[in-house]
C-alpha cells in the first residue's frame, strides 16, 4: 500500500509541475501581449495629441515634437539645469518609454493650399519582451497621425 501512495505523489508533482509550465507560459504571454498594447495606444495618443495641437497653432515642429516624447509643448529640465540654452535641442532627455527625438518626424505638406496638413510618424520606437522563447527588443510598426493645419 505504501508503495502505490508514494508514486501517487510522484505522479502528482509531476503533473502539478507541467500544468505550472504551462499556466506560467500563458501568464507572461499575456503580460508581453499588454504592454504591446499598452505601450502602442499610447503612442497613438501622443502622436494624436501633437497632430491636434499642431494643426490649430502656428506651426513649430519642435513643439508637436516635444508633445509626442514629454506630452508638453517643451521638454522637462535637464536635472541641474532649470532651463534650456540656445542650442541645447539635441541634448533633450528621452521621453516616454525610451522615445528618443529621432524616433520622431514632423512635417507639413502642402503649405499655403487646400491640401495643407501636419503629418507626425513615430516609427522604431522599441518593446522589450519578457517571454524566454522570444526575449528580445523589437520595433513597432510605425504609427502616424495627420491633420488639415489651420493654425495661423
């Protein structure tokens, strides 16, 4: 009788050990497949959010720029520094979940007709996956926004 409870237990951990295998696979499969989603809508907003306030101000690529990495208009401080010099631009912190400014393209197509808009891409900006099959840092598809500009 001894015998046949103890392979019991065997067989129990065994099995408890491939279902938390599995149950483990899928839990950080569904935290990678989050913040893809999490980290990609909010990169749409941003990029909206700068397309918007572009479109009805006068038009300065810097600051539709600076509203996709820091969602305001100019950068936060340098630590240290309370405000930024005269050719400092490029010396800017990176925003949101690493963006950096290069990850950003401002433009306006069609100035002064009918056709004219501000058209914001965001494009290699990074995920990094927390999955051992696939832990590795890959770059989203690009994401862009474009508006009719009415600003002055």
């Amino acid at each position: 009788m001894r015998s046949q409870n103890s392979k019991r237990r065997g067989q129990s951990l065994v099995e408890a050990t491939l279902i938390l295998l599995v149950f483990v696979s899928i839990f950080v499969g569904i935290i990678d497949l989050g913040q893809v989603l999490f980290i990609h809508q909010t990169l749409v907003e941003r990029t909206r959010n700068a397309a918007r306030y572009g479109a009805v101000r006068p038009y300065d690529a810097l600051a539709m720029e600076n509203m996709v990495l820091y969602a305001s208009p100019t950068p936060p401080p340098m630590p240290g520094n309370s405000e930024y010099a005269e050719g400092e631009v490029n010396h800017r912190p990176d925003g949101i979940f690493g963006l950096t400014p290069a990850m950003v393209d401002v433009q306006r197509f069609g100035v002064g007709s009918n056709d004219d808009r501000v058209v914001i891409t965001v494009s290699n900006y990074p995920f990094t996956f927390f999955s051992p099959l696939i832990a590795r840092v890959v770059t989203g598809k690009p994401i862009m926004a474009s508006l009719p500009y009415e600003g002055s």
